[in-house]
C-alpha cells in the first residue's frame, strides 16, 4: 500500500493526499522520518568539555510540498486548502502505510502557493507540540473485569448457567516498547456494588493515585464511574453517575500522582477501603512513537 495521508481540521473538513491528483499529488513530506533532540548544556572556566543540563524531544515540523493538474480548477484547489488549512486552526494528521496506521496532532502555520506555473504547487507547514506519532486507536487492558460465558444464539439448561465469571488480577504489567517516557493514561472504574475511596497504584514508580480519604471519603454507588485521565495538559479525576460527569479533583489525596507509563514494564494494582470486589479496571493508552 502507498503511503496516505490524511488531514482533518477541527471542523472535521478532511482531505486525502496520496501519489495521486485527487486533486492534489503530494510529491514530498518533510518531517514525518526523523526527530531532533532540544539539548541543554552549561560550560564552567574551570571545568573542561561542557555538563549535560537536560534534553527534551524538539517540536516536530511537517512539511508537505503538492501539486495539482495543469488542467486543473486552480482557483476551487485553493480554497480547498484554504479551508482546510485556516489560520490559528488545529488539526490530526493520520498516516497510512502497509500496516501502519499512526495519527499526530498539528497547528497549521503556512500556506504557500505557487501561481506562476500552469501546475500549480503548494506547500503546507505543520507545526507539532506534541512531537510524537501515536496510535489510530486506544489500546485497553482490563485488570478487573467480567468475561462472558457464551454466545449467542445460545441454549439455556435446566439447572441454569452464569451469565459469565469475573477476572480480578491484583496486579497487571504493561509493557511500553516505545521510545517515550510518561505517557498519558485514562483510568476508568467501574462500580458494580457499593464501594469507597478506590485506588491505583504504579509499583515501579511507588505513585499511586487515590480518590477519597477519611476526611473526605467518595462512596461509589452501584454504576457510577471514575475516570482517570493522565495526559500532558490533560490531568483530571470525573465521576460519572447517572448520565453525568463531575470533575471531582477535591478527592484526590494530597500525596496522589497522575501516574503515567514509562519505558518498560509498567505494573499497575488497585484497592479500595470498601467493596473492592465490586470495581472493574480498565487502563487505556496509546503508544508513542518518535517517527512513522
């Protein structure tokens, strides 16, 4: 499969870019392949060579050089792209390619488009925060649940079947492979009978996150929700009940950390003052990747 590229803006206007006029070719993107490290160094007099202060992964530019037919609409292929490429607009770019399927999120900074040439080319500047390609889809990993016992069309006997028979690992390790470092998470809890003051904890690290305390304990009802979310820019704690969401941030412990994973294994446990038997976990995340 050829490489695909596909960018959608925040009012969900999208535009496919291939090696085909469709109706823009893309010939070239930059920025896609390699990444660059923000290195921090200090020199002293007295002191040979320099010191290692710090490196972060840099901004990612992408580049994408297109071009339209000589016979083209040139005046509807730019307004295409005006409106999909609006100034101060955001925007996910997903790349495709055999298997690959990795997405990255973008502020438009440019629009340059060449009207001297009866083929008309443009180039297009994306800048990247967030440096890091990440999956089209979460991944999820339950660490308390329940799996089903049949299928249907099923057959019931006489003397009655369960429905289905609960998992409840105690601890549960996940691997990151990736390249980075404190990746986000989101944490949902799922109350199947009364419970208080649940909690999660990340053994490697020796953080955990608790919602609720003897001071201020959160009873669970039987449905409610907690949703943990641990992202960069993105650290809350909501409680779903009955149809709506709560942020209730005024629960977490004071020694509480929004626990992220980190390169190699990630072991996660959860508990609960009360009714710990009744909490499904699951924990879903998207790898990170420093390149397609």
């Amino acid at each position: 499969m050829a490489r695909k590229i596909t960018c959608t803006n925040e009012d969900n206007v999208s535009v496919v870019f291939t090696d085909k006029f469709a109706p823009w070719l893309l010939e070239t993107c930059e920025g896609l392949y390699e990444n660059r490290n923000n290195v921090s160094l200090s020199t002293n007099t007295m002191t040979d060579g320099s010191t290692l202060q710090g490196s972060t992964v840099a901004m990612r530019n992408i580049v994408m050089t297109l071009r339209d037919r000589p016979e083209a609409d040139h005046q509807a292929n730019r307004s295409l792209l005006y409106s999909l490429f609006k100034p101060k607009s955001e925007g996910v770019l997903f790349y495709e390619e055999n298997e690959i399927v990795r997405q990255i999120g973008y502020h438009v900074e440019s629009v340059t488009i060449d009207a001297q040439k009866r083929s008309r080319r443009a180039t297009v500047s994306l800048l990247c925060p967030d440096p890091f390609f990440v999956d089209a889809q979460d991944i999820t990993v339950e660490m308390a649940g329940w799996v089903a016992n049949f299928t249907w069309p099923h057959e019931f006997t006489a003397a009655g079947e369960e429905f289905g028979s609960r998992t409840a690992e105690r601890l549960k390790t996940i691997t990151n492979e990736s390249a980075a470092d404190n990746i986000g998470i989101t944490i949902t809890i799922t109350a199947r009978g009364p419970a208080t003051n649940p909690a999660i904890t990340h053994v490697e690290q020796g953080e955990s996150i608790e919602i609720g305390t003897s001071g201020n304990p959160l009873d669970l009802l039987t449905g409610d929700k907690v949703i943990i979310t641990t992202h960069t820019n993105n650290k809350h704690v909501y409680l779903e009940r009955n149809g709506v969401r709560t942020e209730i941030n005024e629960y977490l412990s004071e020694n509480s950390e929004f626990i992220q994973l980190m390169h190699g294994d990630n072991t996660f446990g959860y508990s609960a003052e009360s009714g710990e038997s009744y909490l499904t976990i699951a924990i879903s995340f998207q790898y990170h990747y420093l390149g397609v």
